[in-house]
C-alpha cells in the first residue's frame, strides 16, 4: 500500500475479518494502529482486546467502513461507545447518510489495497481517516446527566429508622450541593448552563438530577458512590445517529439553505451534494446563526425557498460576501417533500431550509459536471467550482487555482514566407481546423445532451401535471363527499333528537293512560274514590295536572301542599268544578274564604291510600269528613248572619245617636 501524508496522532482502523456482529459467536476483527506513518497489525482480534488496545494507545479516531461491523444494532453501539475513553472518536470513512465505496474512495485519494484482505482493508480505513476522509459518528447529545441518589435502600425501618434516614438524606443533600457547586464554577468558566431538579425528603434530600447543556468531557463530574449517596454522570442518546465530515475543519465552500423566523432553519451542502448539517433552532440571534454556518466551512451560495429574499436571509448572505439563490417561483410543499425524502428532517423549518439548499445546488449541478470534465484532476475542484459561482469562467477559474496563465488567443496573421514552407503552415492550420472541429464535434454533444434531458424533463413535467390534476380531481371528489357525509350525519343526529323526543313523549303518554286506567277502574269497582294529587297550590301544577290527568266535575283533589296559595289560584280549582279539596297542611285565609264561599269542602287530614301519584280515598271516610265539614260550614254560616246582624243593629244605633233616625 502506497504511503501518502499522514495526520498527526494514533488512528485505529478496523475491519471484520471472522463471523458478524449479529451472530452469536463474537465476531473477530483486523485492526491496524497507524502511529507516525507507521502501521502495525493485529489479527483475528476480539472486541474485548480492542477496547483494551484503545486504552492503552488512546487514539485519535477508530475508522471503520460500517459502524454496524461493530455492533448489531443503536444499542449497542451506543454501549460500545460509552466503553471508549474521552476524546476517541468513532469515524466511518465511507461517509454519513450517502456513502461511498471503501474502494471508490482509495482511488480518489491515491491509494491502493487488496479489498479481500481484512488486514488491508483496516489499514485503508486508518489511512483515509488520517486524511480527513470519512464522517464522525456521534449518538449523544451535548447534554449530560448528573443523578445523585440513595446508595442503599432504606429497608422496612425500626426503633432508628427516622436517624437512618434522615443520616441517609443529609448524605444525598451534601453530594449535591457539592455537584451544584463544581457546575456552578465550571459553566462561568465555560459559558454552559444548567438546570437542577430536587425531590426532598425527611431530613435532606431523596434524589437531584442535573442536566448539564454541555459535552460529557466538558462537565468536571464523575460517576461515584459513598455508603450512602452515589452519583450517576451519563450521556443523552441522540434519538437519530448524527455524521459529521471530518473535512469540515478544512473550510471547504458550501451550500446553505436558510428558512428564517423565529424557528430558523439551517441546512448545510457540499460541492458533492453530501448534508453537513440540517438543524431547527427555537430564539437564534443572528450572529448565532452566522457562527454555526461558519462552522461547517464557508458559504458560497446563501438559498431560500420564497422570492423575493428575505431581509434576515439578505443580512446572512452579506455576512459572508456570498451569492444568492432563489427560486423564480415559490416552491410547493410536494416538491419540497420530494427533495428532502430521501435526507429526512424533523420538522417544517427542516424541510423548507433542506429543499432551498438542494434547489441551488439543482441549479449548478451542470456546471459542476463541465468543471469535472474540463478541469485537471489534481487541482481542488471544490475552489474551481467556488470561482465560477462568483462569476469567473472555468478557464479563468482553472487558471487562478493552478496558478498557470492560459495563452491568449492572438489573432493569425498571414504572413508571407518562402515556398519551402507552405507544407509547415499548412500543417499547423490543420491541426487548429482539427481541434476547432473537435470542439465543435464535443459542443454538440452536450448540445444533444442537454436537448435529451430537456425532453426528459418535460415529459416528466407532462407526467407530474397530470397526475397533480388527477389528484386535484380525487381531492375535489373527496372534499365533496366529506362534506356531504357531515351534511347527512348532522341530518341523522337532528333525526335522533326528534325521536328520542317522541319516544319519550310516547313513553309519558302511554304512562298517563295507563292510570287514568286504574283510576276509572277503580272508580267503577267501587273500591275507592279516586283522588288527584296536586303537588303544589300554583297556577303552572293546576294546569299541568289538568292536562296530564284531566280534572273535571265532580273530582276530589288532594292539595300536597296548600302553602302559597291566593284567591286566584283558589278562584281556578273552583272553576274546574271539583267535589271537595282535600289537604294536610295550612292554606291562606284568603283561599279558604274562596272556598268556604263557593260552598267547596276543604278537608283536612283524611284518611287515603297513595299508589304512586295517584290516591284513593275510602267513600264512607269521605262522606264523613264532608258531612263534618258541612256541620263546621252551617255553624260558620250562622255565625256570619249573627255578625251581620249585629253589625247592622249597631250601625242603627249609631245612626240613632247622631239623630239620622
């Protein structure tokens, strides 16, 4: 294998060379340890001994050309990762999400190895990464968690269990504050921040967990235990693995996508079309934003998805002297869907930042592919590719990164000269026909090349619209029938109501019927007189009884209660004509006097029998309380002559001594 420039640094590369990591025999492994240009290799290694080799040699990166050779799953990757030591890196050099060949990428960078040869192959890995080839994998967040808790249990209790607790929670409460101290230090030091959460309990505290916005190396805290409290320091799964280009520190030219607001979404290209980063962020100021992007190399196309620019978008774009790119219409959602598939987002602001980004690099993608084609490989391309974005030509462009002037052309002159040469003019003009031609013969090509993918496009177009109009159509065909369900159903729960009403008016119904039954019944057996209860002396029961049971001459009424009543009210069951009113309570004088002179009993306290609403009264008993209250009335009725009489004597003699008489 050829030797080309190497990083600083130990790097581990790594390639399976037995079984598979989703086997139930541990698989083994070739690694090759690069160390200052030199490499050294071990076969047929277990993951054991290669974490072990990892803390002794503490290296750089571990490069692998899949991470899944590692580890079956996220979860255990996960568990492999948090074994390593701080500061080593896990690095799969044939790229994140889009990646490369292992083979592909020697090629690129000049080297060569037998790809049947595990030991080569992890000698490969460790080169490349050494390079700056290849994408960091991280699973965590820059988040840590600090939990400080009980280190024993508290048990059932007994005569101490109170001193033991409360000993056991002042031990918890003192470990935190010590960890609340260091935090407090470090995040003035570092400019991180913190949040602390707290359960008391008696005598200190039960627990208190600390999440910590920062870096697990960066947070001065380790994982501990004392007889009573211990202290738990971890790190936050990213819930999606995270690649980051190595190259990225290179300052490499990108492709931003930005879709500003308060939300501003961020999402970052290569030349290669490869996504460095696509993130959402909730408050960012603007010089936040332009650190972030700075980060990951230097703009040289700022896009958005709306037209015309925004003025945020517009102040990121000066910031790094960049070019513009916004489309000449707005972009709709399903294009924007469909561009960013295939990279995945979270969220709107993701998506509409991804689809500006990959809608510029769209718009240069040609051009890319000519400068690939005109320019030599051994010059940096991403740079040629920068120049002719600001607006060089790729001759220009190849010319400021090679350093080389290309020749003016001069204009030919026709100069005489002697005969003998003639055949030496003619065979330079020849050969210039011969490359003009060439030229021509290679315009055209692309000429027809470019009339195929137009053609392509343009059925692709006609396909797309009509199957955007046949969707159009399906919606309209749908939104109709929606509406006409909602339309129908809301006719169906009214129906409902209506019968539910009915039903239960039928229900009432058939129930008065049925005791207007037993009352005629009863009536007719002469078992009983019936007895109509009104619950209360108002106008509103007087009414409802009557229609509900029908009162009519000749009826005996039970007046529940008789409070409340008035001459009206009084003057009302008069008319309805009934045989006596009968009730247990008091009434007013003035209902009673309605009575008494419409010659209409009012019986109190007699004996009935109650069924339901309805009462029966035994007809000797009621003769009897009516003959009693007929005494009752005559006495009354003689009294009221007695008085009248009375008065009128007195009112003669009254007469008599004013001397009228």
């Amino acid at each position: 294998m050829q030797n080309p420039d190497y990083k600083a640094g130990v790097i581990f590369g790594i390639d399976i060379a037995k079984g598979s990591s989703r086997a139930r025999e541990l698989p083994r492994y070739a690694v090759a340890v690069l160390k200052e240009g030199e490499v050294t290799h071990y076969k047929m290694v277990r993951l054991p001994r290669i974490l072990k080799l990892v803390r002794e040699e503490h290296p750089e990166y571990i490069a692998v050309d899949n991470i899944f050779e590692l580890a079956s799953g996220k979860k255990e990757l996960v568990r492999f990762l948090e074994k390593l030591p701080e500061g080593v890196r896990l690095v799969q050099v044939t790229g994140g999400l889009h990646k490369k060949s292992l083979l592909h990428l020697a090629k690129e960078n000049g080297l060569s190895f037998n790809q049947f040869d595990p030991n080569e192959e992890a000698e490969a890995c460790a080169r490349l990464a050494s390079m700056g080839v290849g994408s960091e994998v991280s699973l965590f967040e820059d988040i840590t968690k600090i939990k400080v808790s009980r280190a024993r249990s508290l048990g059932r209790g007994g005569w101490s269990q109170n001193r033991y607790r409360r000993k056991v929670h002042g031990a918890v409460r003192e470990r935190s504050r010590e960890v609340e101290a260091i935090l407090k230090k470090a995040s003035k030091e570092h400019g991180y921040t913190y949040t602390s959460r707290i359960s008391s309990g008696f005598g200190g505290y039960v627990r208190a967990e600390f999440t910590v916005y920062a870096k697990r190396n960066q947070v001065p805290v380790g994982s501990g235990s004392t007889a009573d409290a211990q202290i738990r320091v971890s790190n936050v799964v990213r819930d999606k693995i995270k690649y980051t280009p190595l190259n990225k520190l290179k300052r490499r030219p990108t492709i931003v996508g930005v879709d500003p607001g308060t939300t501003v979404g961020i999402a970052i290209l290569s030349f290669d079309a490869d996504l460095l980063l696509l993130k959402s962020i909730r408050g960012i100021s603007h010089d936040e934003v332009v650190k972030l992007i700075a980060e990951y190399g230097k703009p040289a196309v700022i896009a958005t998805d709306v037209t015309p620019t925004p003025g945020s978008v517009e102040r990121i774009r000066r910031s790094f002297n960049a070019v513009i790119n916004m489309p000449s219409a707005e972009i709709s959602s399903e294009e924007k869907i469909a561009l960013g598939r295939p990279f995945g987002y979270s969220n709107d602001h993701e998506r509409d930042s991804l689809a500006a980004a990959l809608y510029a690099y769209r718009n240069y993608k040609n051009m890319f592919s000519r400068v690939e084609k005109k320019a030599p490989s051994h010059l940096d391309m991403d740079k040629i590719k920068l120049y002719v974005i600001q607006g060089a030509s790729i001759g220009e462009a190849i010319e400021k990164v090679s350093g080389v002037p290309i020749p003016e052309k001069k204009p030919v002159k026709v100069l005489e000269t002697p005969d003998e040469d003639t055949e030496e003019r003619y065979r330079k003009i020849s050969e210039k026909l011969k490359l003009k031609d060439t030229q021509i013969s290679n315009l055209r090509d692309y000429l027809q090349e470019l009339k195929k993918e137009l053609k392509s496009k343009d059925k692709r177009i006609s396909k797309l619209e009509l199957k955007l109009e046949n969707m159009r159509k399906a919606n309209h065909l749908q939104i109709r029938k929606d509406k006409e369900i909602e339309i129908r159903e809301h006719k169906i729960s009214s129906l409902k109501k209506d019968l539910r009403r009915s039903k239960k008016s039928l229900k009432k119904a058939y129930s008065n019927i049925k005791k207007l039954k037993q009352i005629r019944k009863m009536e007719i057996k002469g078992e009983g007189i019936p007895v109509k209860i009104l619950p209360s002396f108002t106008r509103e029961a007087i009414l409802e009884i009557k229609d509900r049971l029908g009162i009519k001459k000749g009826d005996v009424i039970f007046l529940q209660d008789a409070s409340g009543g008035s001459t009206v009210t009084a003057s009302m069951v008069v008319e309805l004509g009934v045989r006596a009113v009968i009730t247990s309570s008091d009434m007013t004088y003035a209902a009673e006097d309605v009575f008494f002179r419409a010659n209409l009993p009012l019986l109190k306290n007699v004996r009935m029998q109650r069924v339901d609403d309805l009462a029966v009264v035994d007809p000797a008993l009621l003769q009897e309380a009516l003959d009693e209250w007929e005494k009752e009335a005559e006495i009354k009725r003689q009294e009221d002559k007695e008085k009248k009489l009375k008065h009128l004597v007195d009112e003669y003699r009254s007469e008599r001594r004013r001397g009228l008489v």
